[in-house]
C-alpha cells in the first residue's frame, strides 16, 4: 500500500486526523490558525476527545500534512505539554455606510451589528 502524497496546509480540514512524529493517532484537527488569502499557516488545534481540551500547536511542529492525516514533529509528552487553544476573539464587523435596509437587517438577524 502506498503513501499518500503531501498536499498543502490549505488542504487541512476540522476532523483530519493528527499523529505524533512516530505515526501514534494524537487526535483530530479541531480549529485551523491561518490566512489563506496572505499564505499565512500559524498552527492548529488538536483535541484528542470529547472532554478534553484542544491543544495548540504551533506550525513550526507540523510535519508533513497527508490528505486526511496531519504528522507532527512533536511525541504525545511535548504535544501534551503544549500551551491549551484559546478561541481567538470575534472580530467586529463594520457595515459599510451605503449599505440598503436589507443588508443592515440580515447583518443584524445574522448576529452582527450595525455601526
């Protein structure tokens, strides 16, 4: 059986599957830190069940990224040690001033605000 190609960090998705530098299953992808429009890769968050907590990981500890699976340069003891994720704040979104009712109104049915 053969293994699968790298593929880029911009094909990672929530629920792939994250294996420490020996192959050993980690946990899942639960939150992806980038931009993919600047070419940006700052990290994931890994969570390896239901009560626990995710795990950041910087991207400087990801290895090779394989569709559907995510290798770490990291052992299960330093991937344990790693700092808890913190959900980043949400950004605040300002609606332009030429804006017609209906945008305004979806924005603030959609749970935005109006400013």
């Amino acid at each position: 059986m053969s293994t699968p190609d790298p593929v880029s960090w911009k094909m990672i998705e929530i629920g792939w599957h994250v294996v420490d530098a020996s192959g050993a299953p980690i946990g899942k992808v639960d939150a992806i830190g980038a931009d993919p429009d600047a070419d940006i890769f700052d990290g994931l968050a890994v969570g390896h069940g239901v009560l626990s907590r995710s795990r950041y990981v910087p991207s400087e500890s990801v290895g090779e990224i394989r569709m559907n699976e995510v290798q770490l340069l990291l052992d299960r003891a330093a991937v344990e040690a790693l700092e808890e994720f913190v959900e980043p704040e949400p950004q605040l979104e300002i609606i332009p001033e030429g804006s017609t009712w209906i945008q305004r109104l979806s924005r603030w049915m959609a749970g935005g605000r109006d400013r």
